[in-house]
C-alpha cells in the first residue's frame, strides 16, 4: 500500500516543498540502511546525541529525493529555502517534531486496517510470546509482527508500516521506559486483543513505584475487546478490573486507567487462581518436557510444551491462553506446542572456517527479520566478499512471488555476491537472480546442500545464515564452525552499544566521544568492536601501537585513528594508513618532523600529550611554549588534540588532585591556543571522569573499561550492561573420597567424599594461577562453584559436591552475568582491567546481538 508525497503531506499537515512526484514504499530514519532510494522517505530525526538534519547531505548521495524534517534545527544553519537551494529535485515535508509525524503517519496506515491486531506489552516475555504466536498461527493467518524487539516509540511506527492488504493478522510489541509513552504507542497499535505478560523490575528506573508501571503498561489496552494476562498476579488482576469498581474504591492516579479499560468486553485470565478462565490444576516436568493440565470452560484439557522453565511455561501459558481465545480447538493447540522451538533473540558473529565470519540468525526466516540480519551483514562485512545461505520464506511468504522478487532486489542493491537457497519455492526465481548479477547455488534440503559443497568453497567472506525452522540450519551451522576449544567468550554488542549511550546521557551534545580499544578492545576483539562503534558513530578510536591501527584500517575502519604508543621504525605505517600518533616527547617530535620533512609532507595530523600528574607519558606544562613553538614554525604536523590523562579520577578522595591536573592542563591548553591561533580537541576524561568530574569532559572524552560494563568509579549510578561473558564445559565428573588430593602437587585436599569436576580452562587461556585452591570460584546452576588445586595449563578443577544436577558439558560461566569480572578480579588481587585483557587468543570471541 503506497502514499504519494502528497498525500503524506497532508496527513502530516506540513509545509512542503514539493518539486516532484513520489510514491512512498520505505519508511527510513537511518542513514547507513538504504535500500530502495526512490520510493523511501527519510525522517530527520532529532535525539539527545545525533540530528538526523546532520545526514542529509548523506541520504541524499545515495539517492533519496523525499524527506520530513524539522523547523527545530539545533547547530544546523540551513534552512528550508537553502535546502531547496542544495537539493533542488528533493521534496522537503517540514513539521514541528519529525519524531511525532512518524507516529502519526503509522497511526493513519493503522487505521486503514481491520483485521484483528493483537498488542503485546510487559516486564519480560514480550518478544518471546510474540515470536511464538507467529510459529503457533503462521498456518491459519497471514502475520505482519515486529520484527524483533522494534517496540520502542519508533520501532513501533516503524513495526506498524508494514501492515498490508495481505495481512490478516498484526502481532505487535509495545515497551516503555517512563511515564507519559505507551498514549503514543496506543494510537499507532490500536489493539484489538491486548496481552500482558507480566511485571517485573526490569526498566523500573523511569517509574515511580510498581503501580504507576501497571498503570502505564495498561493504558495500551484503551478499547480492547479481549485482554490475556497472569490471574495469580494480584497487582495485575486488581488493576485489570479497576474499570469495574465504584469509584471511591480507586485512587486518583487510577481514574485514567479505569476510564480506559471500561470499554473491556473481556478479560482472559490463566493461572492456578481458581477464578481464572484457564485454571493451571498441574504442573508435571518430565526430561525436557511439561505437562500442564488446566480445566477450561468445565472440561479438563492439556498441553505438552518442550521447556521445563518457569518463565517458558509462563509463556506458553500465554500462548494457550491466547489460541483459545481465538477459538482453536484445544487438540490442534496441544500438537503445535508440543512443536515449539525456543526463540534465539540474538544474532551471533562468530570466526569460522577458511577466515570466514558466520553471522548466525538461523530462528526463522520471514522477510522482515531478514532484512534486519541483511542490515547487519552489511554494516560488519564492509569491503569483504558477501555470502547469504537462505531458505524458503516462512509462513504465508513462503510462496508469495511479490515478497521474492523484493527479496531479489534488496540483495542487488545491497551488493550481495553469492547466494546459496535452500528449498523448493526459492529455486524457481532462478532466471531473476542471474538477471542481477547474484552467483546462485540451490538445493533442495538442507542435507542436499551438506553433501554436495565443500568447505573450501568458502574463504575470506561474511556469511549470513537464516533459515526457517524446518529446514535445520543449525546443521549448517556446526558444520561452518571450526571445531575448537568449548572455552569461549561470549561478547555482547547490545550491551557494549547500551553502555555507550548510557555515558552519552551525561555529555553535552557538542562533547566527541573517543573509545579505547586497545588491547584488542580489552579482550573483547578490536575489529569487531572497532565496526559497532563505527557504525554508532564515535568520533575517534584509540590504540596502543600502530600495528593494531593497520589492522583496524585493512578490516575497514575509516574513523580517525589515534596511535598512543609510536615508536619511529612505524613512521611510513603512519602516513600509509591515515594514522594519527600522539606526540609525547621532544625525541619523538623531532624525529617525526624529520621524517615528514624527508617526504615533503606537511600538517599532518597528531595529538600532543601532556603530563599532569600521571608521570607516565607526555611532555610537561613548563614544556607547552617551546613545543607549540616549534609546531607553529616548522608546520610538518598539525594539532588535532591536546590530551592528559587522570590518574585517579575514580577516587573521590583524590578529587583535589584530579582538580590540580585540570587547572594544569588548563594552563597548558591555553599556552597552546596562544600559538598555534587555530582550534583543536581538548580531552582528559576517562570513563570514571565522564560521570564524576562533568568539568573534566572539554571537547571530547576517552570512553574506555565503562565501554565494557566496568564501572570503575565504583558508585553504580549507571546503569551498565556486562558485555563480556568468559564460559567453558565440563570435561568429567568423578567421585574423590575424603582426604584424597586434587591437582598438581597435591594443594587440594578434600575433607569429605566429593564429587569434582574439570573444566575445560586453563591458565594457558588467561585463567589466573592466584584463583586456585578454593581462592576463586565459578558459577553453575545458579551457585558458586569454589576452585580447587591449582589452576592448570589448559584445565581446572572445581568442587561441585553441593551442585547435585551439574553433568558433563555443563556450561560453567568464569566471569560474566552472574558472576561480575570485578569479582573475578578481586579474588585475583588484582583489577578488572587485567583479569579481561589477558584472555587468551586462543579462547574464541563470539559476538551476539540482541
């Protein structure tokens, strides 16, 4: 269903500019994702840190001629008539808030709509739910859904635009962090089946208490006509019906509420409440199995869902509650649970074989999903050849020819090299890949595909893999993986991009965001750190020796790369790749100026570092004339910044001391700007700094340890997410009677009979030797596990004696979630710092993205 620009105008009620006719397919708020230039329409977004209005320019380059900005244009001098005069074949739609015309353009499509829509909100479970409501009525309905977690004030509109004619049946997501948001989410939404999963702490910060959270939540349900959720949950069960009691029984803070849900025709309640409508009698968990038996509308049914944990029975549940609604027999219910797969909300990029990159996204294949994996293959692979591994659609798609065709075009546009498809439906658009371009294999099935290629038809590419259920992907997943050590660490790129934001709150919008990732990126992998961070667009990296920039340069890094450690032997490394050492010594700038005088070059860029107090590196105050000096007359290097470094900016009782530093650089700064007579970067502030010392954040601040959930300022007032997760496996079990010895020179003693385990982790793999003989532990099955012996080469041993179900290949977390790396590190007597930085090379790196 398209729009003209013109009629987007109108329903937005802007001042346009309108030079050109335009229908509208593509709703577009992201610079880096563009697929089809001429029919999408780009949303100059306005965000605490970036300005959509700063990409115009961009967006336009690339092809889009249809954009909705804003009259509010902070630190963007051109206005609308200048546009005009920039882009003249470009329409300009002009509204007060870009933010709220998307929500309104999506909340018009919404209402062209009526097929049944059912809206999904809560604490936890959201997606999940969702996710099996599409495997459990994708045979019955044609599904548009959000496509994973888009469920925020523009994920949802951008969620909702894709509702169709075809469709007949929206599943959508709606979360809020405060007050105020789920009105807006309502309107673009309109459910007409309302689901709440439940209520827990998770995003609590926004809210006052536990009712006004109930309260927002509820306001999505405003003209349901049916709404699922928990019956045994008081708080929940009180708030559904408030609508129905007198009114002196209610506050004032749940009038609005009560006014909302009284148009409720129904409410559908599930759990062990005797009042509920489908009353939980028994819980029977069996292996990997539950049977739930319920009694329903006076009949005495069941299901078999293949999960054993409370949180997917709380979803099935849910799930069951929802089918019967619907109107589902309970015996086609009861065959389709007993199919359901768990829901990897994640998108794994792991290092597999030939220097290969899986990106693994294989729980389903539907056509928005895939384009959201597409993105990211994109976004990672950069200059690398590019490989997709797909199976037929899912569902309704599954034999859609328009939904092929739009499939084919998207990897034309997106420069995808090679395409291995999988089934029977995508095979018969053969002749349309060959017409773009695209190397194509097909086969069949999956096991024709593994017992026809080869492993050595795969070198030096990313490789997308999304696959429907039926087709078992993750057979071709364990086939691409290389088969190596189980010791892996799980890098989480969500959260490193969480914690990113979570810094940015606390800068001006003017401050410049620098991240260290030196020592490959603390552990975690400098590449594929280095391209989140680019792709979220910091505005410096930091390394420490030039061989790790070459490294960043050859995978495709182009941000502005600052070396902090050169040494004279990398000086041609430097000019070949736009690398920019810091200058700390009048050795260094002597030698470098020589050189680019040898080679004719002049302003070339560097950083000129200062020492204030950490008496490490760097040229001292007294010595800021003779140096901005000698700069200014010779003109061989251009000062792009001037830096020092805090020694101990997370000490509150060093706080006079780190005030002595800045008045230092101050002075030195100033001394600078005198000679030089032109501007350049200021910056002194780590990441403890950033929170603590605001004076301290000048023109650009070094996020480093805070990029990955460490908070080294120790006061907890951010709310960072753990990034790294170091796990391993059982290798054995065995039974030790008391007083016999573990380990090396026989340092562990057991005092009773024990069960031990040896886990597959080692100092060899950066374990430290200090967390053995019961000084450290690991974390299993929800309990510490204390370390015992000694730490060896490539295994440990660990006392499982009070962990009854542990089992071999058992994942053991080392550091990570449960059990913080600053704990880790404290058992080590040492810091977090070193406890990430020295994990082997030889553990592998998986990155995962929620």
């Amino acid at each position: 269903m398209s729009y003209t620009i013109q009629q987007i105008s109108i329903i937005l009620n802007a001042k346009s500019t309108i030079v050109n006719d335009a229908d509208i397919d593509h709703l577009l708020i992201d610079s880096r994702k563009i697929s089809f230039p001429k029919t999408s329409l780009f949303f100059a977004l306005v965000g605490d840190r970036r300005n959509g209005h700063q990409f115009i320019k961009e967006v336009y380059e690339r092809g889009v001629r249809n954009f909705v900005t804003s009259s509010f244009k902070p630190d963007i001098t051109d206005s609308t008539n200048e546009y005009k005069h920039l882009y003249p074949d470009a329409n300009f739609l002009v509204v007060d808030n870009t933010l709220k015309a998307l929500q309104t353009l999506a909340s018009h499509h919404r209402i062209q709509f009526n097929h049944p829509v059912i809206g999904i909100t809560g604490s936890n479970g959201k997606t999940i739910v969702k996710e099996w409501l599409n495997q459990l009525l994708q045979n019955d309905f044609n599904t548009v859904r959000s496509p994973r977690s888009y469920n925020s004030q523009i994920g949802v509109p951008l969620s909702v635009w894709q509702m169709k004619a075809a469709n007949t049946l929206g599943i959508f997501e709606a979360g809020i962090s405060t007050i105020d948001e789920m009105e807006n989410l309502q309107q673009i939404i309109k459910p007409t089946i309302g689901i709440l999963t439940n209520i827990g702490v998770a995003h609590n910060d926004g809210f006052e208490n536990i009712t006004q959270k109930v309260i927002e939540k509820l306001k999505l349900f405003k003209d349901c006509k049916q709404i699922i959720c928990n019956g045994d949950d008081e708080i929940i069960r009180r708030h559904c019906e408030i609508g129905f009691l007198p009114n002196e029984a209610i506050s004032s803070n749940e009038k609005e509420i009560a006014s909302c849900l009284a148009m409720t025709q129904h409410f559908f309640y599930w759990g062990k409440n005797e009042c509920s409508n489908l009353q939980i009698i028994k819980e029977i968990k069996f292996a990997n199995q539950t049977t739930l038996k319920s009694f329903y509308q006076n009949k005495n049914i069941e299901i078999v869902i293949p999960f054993t944990d409370e949180a997917s029975i709380a979803n099935a549940c849910t799930c069951w509650a929802a089918m019967l609604l619907l109107g589902f027999e309970n015996n086609i219910i009861a065959e389709r649970m007993l199919q359901l797969q768990p829901v990897e909300m994640r998108m794994q990029l792991l290092p597999i074989i030939n220097n290969c990159i899986l990106i693994n996204d294989s729980y389903s294949n539907d056509s928005s999903s895939f384009y959201i994996a597409l993105d990211y293959l994109v976004a990672n692979a950069t200059n690398h050849k590019k490989t997709i591994i797909v199976s037929d659609f899912s569902g309704n798609e599954k034999s859609n020819t328009e939904v092929y065709f739009h499939f084919i075009e998207q990897l034309s546009n997106n420069k995808i090299n090679k395409v291995i498809g999988i089934g029977t439906e995508i095979s018969k658009y053969a002749e349309s890949f060959y017409s773009k371009g695209i190397e194509v294999y097909f086969y069949e099935t999956t096991s024709s595909f593994l017992n026809n290629i080869s492993t050595h038809s795969f070198k030096d590419e990313y490789i997308l893999l999304k696959g429907g259920r039926a087709f078992n992907f993750e057979r071709i997943s364990k086939w691409l993986q290389q088969k190596t050590h189980q010791t892996v660490m799980e890098i989480n790129l969500t959260a490193l991009v969480h914690n990113l934001k979570e810094y940015q709150k606390h800068l001006l919008p003017t401050t410049k965001t620098m991240a260290m990732v030196k020592a490959f990126s603390y552990g975690s992998g400098s590449i594929e750190i280095a391209k989140v961070l680019q792709f979220h667009k910091v505005d410096y990296l930091a390394v420490a020796y030039t061989d790790e920039g070459i490294d960043l340069r050859k995978a495709g890094i182009r941000l502005p790369l600052m070396i902090l450690n050169v040494e004279e032997e990398n000086f041609d490394a430097l000019i070949e790749y736009n690398l920019e050492p810091e200058i700390f010594s009048f050795s260094i700038y002597k030698a470098f100026h020589q050189y680019l005088l040898q080679q004719g070059i002049s302003n070339f860029p560097v950083h000129i570092k200062l020492n204030t107090g950490m008496n490490r590196l760097g040229f001292e105050v007294i010595e800021a004339t003779e140096l901005a000096s000698l700069i200014s007359t010779n003109k061989t290097m251009l000062v792009k910044s001037v830096l020092s470094h805090l020694a101990a900016s997370e000490d509150i009782n060093q706080d006079e001391f780190t005030k002595h530093q800045q008045q230092l650089f101050d002075a030195a700064c100033a001394i600078f700007q005198s000679k030089l007579n032109y501007n350049f970067i200021k910056h002194i502030a780590n990441s403890a700094a950033i929170f603590r010392n605001p004076a301290s954040q000048y023109d650009m601040v070094r996020l480093g340890i805070g990029l990955y959930g460490v908070d080294s300022a120790v006061e907890h007032q951010l709310q960072l997410q753990t990034v790294a997760t170091l796990k391993t496996t059982i290798a054995q079990i065995r039974t030790v009677k008391a007083n016999d010895s573990i380990g090396y020179n026989r340092k562990g003693i057991v005092t009773r009979d024990s069960k031990i385990a040896t886990v597959r982790i080692g100092y060899a793999d950066g374990l430290s030797r200090s967390l053995g003989n019961g000084k450290g532990f690991m974390f299993l099955h929800n309990k510490l596990a204390p370390i015992i012996g000694s730490v060896c080469m490539d295994m440990t041993m660990i006392d499982v004696t009070d962990i009854p179900e542990a089992k071999e290949n058992d994942v053991v977390e080392i550091f990570g979630k449960h059990l913080p790396v600053q704990q880790v590190a404290k058992w080590s007597n040492t810091i977090a710092y070193e406890t990430l930085s020295t994990i082997s090379q030889r553990v592998r790196r998986i990155y995962v993205e929620e």
